[in-house]
C-alpha cells in the first residue's frame, strides 16, 4: 500500500518541471483518488493536458488559480489530503528586478498555503526549497527561506489540528526549465560559453530523483523537518565542458545576487541536524518538536561544525555521469 492510495494530491505550480514529472510518477505507480495541478497559466495546462488527459487519467483534474489567491485556494483545498507547493518565481535576475512579486508569490503565497491547510484539514504539506535560501545573498533566496520559516512555523498554528508542514531543500535540477544547461546548449552555437567565475561550485540533482526524494519525504514526515537529500556537486567550468566540449570558456564576471559556492546546510543549522545514509534532517527549534522516530531510524547528530557546501562535498559528478543524466532527463 501507498500513502497516495486513495487519497487526493494537489501540487501547486503544477505545469512546472517538478508538478509535471511529480504527476507522471504518481499516476504510473499509485493509485489516488484525485491528482490536482494548481497553477496560473492556462497554456501550459493545455499543453500538458495533451500528454496527461482528464479523459485518459480520470482522476486527474486541472484547476486554474494563483496561490497569491488566499479564496481560490481554499476552495482548491476542499477534500485535499496532500499538498506539494512547487509554486514560485525563482529567477534570481527576475527576482532582483522585481523584488515585491517574488515577495508576494514566495512568502504571502506560503502563508496563505498555510492558513488554508489548516482550516480545510489537508493531512501533509511539504514545500520546496532551495539551496539558496541558506545564507542567502539575493532576493529568491531571501523569499524562499522565509518561506521555510514560515512553513516550519506552521506546525505551531497548526496546534491540535491534524495538518502537518515540512519542507524539501535541494539544489540545481538538471532537466527543469531553469537550469543553465539549456543555456550552455543554446550558447554552445556560438562557440563561446561564458562563464561567471571558474571557482564556482553547484549542487545537483536529476528531476526525477528530486521528485522521488519528495515523495520519500512525504511519507516520512511528522512535520517540522527540513529535508536535505545528499547529493554531488560540480564545477561551473567541468559543466561547460560536459554540455559544450568544443567551445572556448569566456570569464564574464559573477553576476548580482549570486554566489561562488552554495550551502544546503549551514553551520548554525548543524547543531540540530541528522545525517542518514542518503539526506539530512534539519530539526526545528520550536518547543513543540518531541519527534523520536528519526533517532531511532538511524539519524545521528553530525560533528559540531559541520557545513554542507557545494565546494565541500565528498561527493562529484563526473563529465561523463552529467552527460548520462541529461540524456536521461
């Protein structure tokens, strides 16, 4: 038995890369009883609709809305059991330019997430993150850790009710829509590929794997947890040369809001976090979290200290392996 079975998912921008990769999988292995893809823009629900039809799926359903929208959610809601909110604008340029858009997408979307969870009894939220939400230096990182914040802080307005939140932290996804591998492609045309800085360093994940690492977690969660999977890094300059191996390297200068190495779990985090064999736990604060079972499933306390950083890591992806993850994304 699944936990999908039976039960009805919405996932919120779900048109996006992860919403439509989440749908695939979920309709492939599970049973639910209804799959709800909210988000905004009624092309891309059309376009999808060509590959995942309410008529082939019966117990899909598109619901067209905007988790700015505190009253289309509520009524989105209405007989939900799980929530996956993958609704934001997450263009960093985009973000630095239109600073109060990404404010009210990213953080009043999530509070009004929260608040209608809550009062339509979903059972499980989980939100996604970004490794630039630790430390952050722009603003997407800014919207999106206050975000978790709120998220986490959710289980506290939550009290005696049975909504739980948790949220999903991961870094670059080869695949999505907002990857810079497409751009290399596009670039490689040219023979030239420009490069901000050839120190810098980025996680990884395939889309799948980061889909599959969501709905792990989903089963898992008792609410509170800040998930991190383990995954390797790479250098911006072996990237380039994986994508576009005949193209000459241009230095260009790092660009506002950005940073030379990224960090998934920061030091300060480290003093209440748990290493498993394959992610991270990052516990919350809050009085309220008397969670045991992640102890005594084989989570143990990492060193004082500890930093999850992209330049850090002990685990590297070759050319050759990111060559195969592309092929395969």
């Amino acid at each position: 038995m699944s936990i999908f079975d039976g039960k009805t998912i919405l996932v919120t921008g779900g048109t996006g890369s992860f919403g439509k990769k989440f749908v695939e999988i979920i309709l492939k292995e599970h049973k639910p009883e209804k799959v709800i893809v909210f988000s905004r823009d009624e092309l891309k629900q059309f376009e999808m609709a060509q590959i995942f039809s309410e008529k082939d799926y019966r117990c899909l359903r598109y619901f067209i809305g905007d988790v700015r929208d505190k009253g289309r959610l509520y009524r989105a809601f209405y007989g939900v059991n799980y929530v996956i909110h993958a609704a934001a604008l997450k263009q960093v340029p985009t973000a630095e330019r239109n600073p109060f858009e990404a404010v009210q997408t990213n953080i009043i979307g999530a509070e009004n997430i929260i608040n209608a969870a809550i009062d339509c009894g979903i059972e499980k939220v989980i939100a996604l993150s970004t490794d630039k939400a630790s430390n952050p230096v722009n603003l997407y990182g800014a919207t999106k850790l206050c975000s978790d914040k709120l998220f986490i802080a959710g289980n506290s307005y939550s009290g005696w009710r049975k909504t739980r939140f948790s949220v999903v932290r991961y870094g670059n996804v080869i695949g999505s829509r907002g990857s810079v591998i497409p751009f290399f492609k596009k670039m490689s045309e040219t023979g030239t590929i420009p490069i901000t800085d050839t120190r810098m360093t980025r996680f990884w994940i395939s889309l799948e794997k980061g889909v599959r690492f969501v709905i792990k977690c989903l089963e898992i969660t008792e609410g509170g947890e800040l998930f991190v999977p383990k995954i390797p890094s790479m250098n911006i300059t072996d990237l380039a040369k994986a994508v576009a191996p005949d193209c000459r390297q241009e230095v260009i200068g790092i660009r506002p809001g950005e940073k030379i190495h990224e960090v998934l779990v920061t030091e300060d985090d480290a003093r209440h976090t748990l290493e498993f064999d394959d992610y991270f736990i990052v516990e919350p604060e809050f009085h309220w979290w008397t969670a045991k079972t992640h102890l005594s499933n084989g989570g143990k306390p990492v060193k004082e200290g500890f930093v999850y950083a992209s330049n850090t890591n002990d685990k590297w992806l070759s050319e050759g392996e990111l060559k195969k993850l592309i092929e395969n994304s």
